[in-house]
C-alpha cells in the first residue's frame, strides 16, 4: 500500500498533476497548516498563488480548483 499524494488542479473536466517541484511545496504547506503563498510551478509560466484552505490556485485571471490525492 503506498502512502504517496499526488497533488492536481482542475483544467477543464480533467484533473492535471503538479509538476515535481510544486508537489513538494504544496505537499510541504500542507503539512506545516499553512493557508496560502506563491509557489514556483512549472505547470504554469509563472507564479502561483495557493490557498490551502480553499484549495484553490490562482494564476493569472484564472482560479483552479486544487486537490490532494492519495496514490
């Protein structure tokens, strides 16, 4: 049984990982109960505002749904 998270964002009807890097800062906010701060990701052309409690990510003039995801 693996105990590995995979963390996602919502792109349309379809769920995308977090690349590498971004998984870990998400994974590490997650655990240290922070509520929100720019991460580098990626997955984007630049950064990206996270809130941990609303599970949302905003890039741009764009807000995608995040979730974490047991593997």
């Amino acid at each position: 049984m693996s105990n590995s998270v995979d963390w996602v964002y919502a792109s349309g009807s379809t769920w995308v990982s977090f690349d590498p890097m971004a998984q870990q800062m998400l994974e590490h906010l997650w655990r240290k109960e922070y509520a929100a701060t720019w991460i580098a990701s990626q997955s984007f052309r630049g950064p990206v505002f996270v809130d941990i409690t609303e599970m949302t990510a905003l890039y741009g003039s764009y807000a995608y749904t995040i979730a974490r995801r047991k593997c």
